[in-house]
C-alpha cells in the first residue's frame, strides 16, 4: 500500500560533512528515508586516483566511521540509507559495509549501483564544456563519471535492501527515486518529477537550509551554529512538502535559507537540467508556517535531456607552494621585497606565479583598507609544474629566504601536491547501462 507522506532526511550535503547531524536525524528525526549526498566533481576523480593505486579503495574516506555510527540506528529504526559514498567504487564500499555490520553483529542488505563510469566511451576528442577544446588537451584523462538519474536507483529500491550505495548519480536525484518508488510516481511525469527535483535540491546541501553557507554575525545572525541541525523534509503525494529539523539542534530554517539555497547552483531557473527532468524552479511558493517549518509548493518541468553530463577528472600537473611570515615594523615591504626576489629568480621556469599577501590582499587583488599597514604578512607563492621534481623548486627557493632575503622571515612551509583538474562534457543517456548487485550479512546469534 502506499503512502500518503514519505519523510526523508540529509545528514551530509559534503564529503568532508560533520557526522554527529546524520547520527541525529536516524535517532530523533522519525524518518524513512537518510540520504547522505558526499560527492562532487573533485572528489570523485580523487577517488578515481586512489582506486586506482588500490582496486579495494576508491570509496569515500569517511564511509568507515559514518557506517559504523549510523547502522546501528538506522537498523533499529528502520531507515533506509542512500548514499553516493561508493564513489568510484559502490562495490567495495559495499563490502566494507557488510564488514562492519559483522564486526557489529548486525544483519544487513546493501546493494551497490554501478554504470556511472564511462571513461571508456571518451577518446579524448570530445569537447569540453568549459573550454570549448578537446578534452585531451587538458592533460591525461583519469576518470569519466556520468550522472545518473533516480531511474538508475529504482531497481535497488525495490528489492529488500536497506542500504543504497552508488557512485556518481545527480544530488537530487538521490532524493527523487524513494519518492518515485514510494508514491509509485511515473518518471515520464515531467510536473511532478519537477516538484521532486525541487525537495531534493532544496535538501541536498544539508546544513546549507538551516544556516550554513548562509550565516553572517551582522546580516544574517544564525543561533546555536555549533550544533547546527540538518534537514528533513516530510513529502506528500502531490508532490508539496514541509522542510524542518529535529528540534532542539541548533540553526534556523527561515524564508530566506530556503531561498538562497533553492538559487544555490541555479544558472537558470526556467530550465535546472537533471538526468530526471529539466526543471522550473520559477513557480515554486515558500511559505513559513512556523519557526524552523516552511512549506513548499509549485515546481514544474519539462522532459528530461537526452543528454547527460560527465564530470571528466584528468591529470594536470603539480602545484608548488612555499609560504614565509614577516612580522614587524615594514612587514609588508619585506614580503613584497621577498615576491620580487623569486620572480626574479623563477620567471624563466614559472611564467605564471601566483603571490598572495595573507593578511593584505590574499583574497582580494587590491588592498581595500584605508589607514593602517599591517604589522605582519605570510607571503605564499605557487606555481604549476609538469613534473613534481620540477614544482618543488617554488618551496625551495622560498625556504632560502630564511638567508638570502629580507630581514625577519620565518615560519617556512613548502610542499608539492599533484594537482587533478575537472573538466565536463555530455553523453547519450542510451550508453550508460547499470547494474545493481546485492550484498547481505545475516548474523546469528550464537
């Protein structure tokens, strides 16, 4: 029989994402549904790199300790987890998951999906998207990841199992397949996969609704950050839902959080292209009912592309740093005295080097204060390389500082780090072709 309203949560809108939200949300939130969403274009070309330096990796770095806190709970509460932590490998985040359930004793079926790597469909001649170039002429491809839509999910869905793991599947399409799978919705509906889309963009980026990314101490004060609450949204069959949190958790959820992340990413609001469906954020109504409760209506869509992006991971070199303090009277002298001195020695290797003058102008390119010269500066130089050999020449020569340049320097950190560039470009949706495999740890109590 099916339900009248399905009530999922977000415990993560980032790899890097705090766990204590999702542990929450299990416990407290009374949900069917916990989408952890972890990955990105960056993050999962890493993991390409890092399966493939070990076929046995290539998950998310964090999916040990957020499964070992999480299982319990969402056993004992019968949630179903989905989450795109399998990265460039959903089978063998799969079975490290069923090694955890034994170590922990508890029973569990995980199905892994896979087909979002294409890499072998691109010669290297397709355009980039960003570019306008051959993606070739970027440097050496490392991964293709296309994004999956929630028709990629449904198999998993209906069989029994109670995790869902996949890698590379669009942020709020992880949100529209239990909704699909529950209402027993049609993907062909274009109006009303447009209002799913809608919830899961609006869910997708967890803390981001209730605060996070959003707060500001003069324009926008956010209470209690430090135990900032993540999201649950309660959906309804017309495709209408009410977004909250667990009470108590700190944060807010308010007409303007809601707004600025229903734009968050929106190039244009007529047309937000998902693999479900080309969406229309432009009819969508935002009501606050109460604190921390807002109501969403409206939505819509058109027919979903044919085509589907492809997050392209490739090898781009390696980026040399080196950063030294100067502190005192004429601080900002002697940094910008040391900058000249490794141009100078640097600008046949290095035409390009980045110098930022932290505490100045780091992030911005001009100094926009009026009075006062700072009393101290970090200088930071970086430059590419092809070669890492070749970018840890910037470190060392920003270590030589320490005598062989201005009065006062200190503090000298170098380091090399390869450097994984991302590039985008489309795929027929009628080549991607997935699988779900299954996985199950029964335990017996002995």
């Amino acid at each position: 029989m099916q339900k009248n309203k399905i009530r999922i949560g977000c415990g993560a809108g980032f790899s890097g994402d705090r766990i204590e939200p999702a542990v929450i949300l299990a416990e407290q939130g009374a949900l069917d549904y916990l989408v952890l969403e972890c990955l990105a274009e960056r993050t999962i070309a890493l993991a390409q790199k890092r399966r493939a330096a070990d076929p046995a990796q290539g998950y998310d770095p964090l999916l040990e300790r957020r499964i070992e806190l999480l299982l319990p709970v969402l056993k004992k509460n019968k949630v179903r987890l989905i989450t795109n932590m399998g990265a460039a490998n959903p089978v063998a985040a799969a079975d490290k998951i069923i090694g955890i359930a034994k170590k922990l004793g508890i029973s569990i079926k995980v199905a892994a999906i896979t087909g979002d790597d294409v890499l072998e469909h691109f010669t290297g001649d397709e355009i980039a998207m960003e570019t306008g170039k051959p993606i070739s002429s970027s440097g050496r491809l490392l991964s293709a990841n296309a994004y999956l839509g929630a028709d990629a999910l449904l198999p998993a869905l209906q069989s029994d199992a109670e995790i869902i793991i996949t890698g590379r599947v669009a942020d709020p399409s992880l949100f529209v397949a239990p909704l699909v799978h529950e209402f027993g919705w049609s993907l062909e509906d274009s109006q009303i996969i447009g209002k799913a889309t809608v919830t899961g963009h609006l869910l997708e980026c967890a803390g981001q609704i209730t605060g996070g990314y959003f707060a500001d101490p003069i324009k926008k004060p956010v209470d209690n950050m430090s135990t900032l609450g993540h999201p649950f949204a309660d959906v309804y069959a017309d495709g209408s839902c009410i977004i909250s949190k667990v009470e108590g958790t700190g944060g807010s959820i308010t007409l303007a959080t809601a707004k600025e992340q229903l734009l968050y990413e929106v190039i244009d609001p007529h047309a937000y292209f998902t693999p479900d469906v080309i969406a229309d954020f432009t009819t969508v109504s935002l009501r606050q009912t109460a604190v921390n409760l807002i109501e969403v209506n409206g939505g819509g869509g058109h027919i979903k592309p044919q085509l589907l992006k492809v997050s392209i991971g490739y090898k781009a070199g390696f980026i040399g740093e080196g950063e030294i303090t100067y502190a005192g009277a004429h601080a900002l002298e002697r940094a910008q005295l040391a900058a000249d001195i490794i141009k100078q020695r640097l600008k046949d290797r290095f035409p390009t080097l980045r110098v930022d003058y932290i505490g100045h102008t780091s992030v911005h390119p001009a100094y926009l204060g009026k009075d006062n010269k700072p009393y101290e500066i970090r200088l930071r130089v970086a430059g590419k390389g092809l070669h890492e050999r070749e970018a840890a020449i910037i470190g060392e020569e920003v270590e030589a500082l320490y005598t062989n340049g201005p009065a006062g320097g200190g503090g000298v950190r170098k380091y090399t780090n390869e450097v994984i560039g991302i590039v985008s470009a489309l795929i027929d949706r009628n080549k991607i072709h997935t699988t779900v495999i299954l996985k199950e740890y029964e335990h017996k109590a002995l």
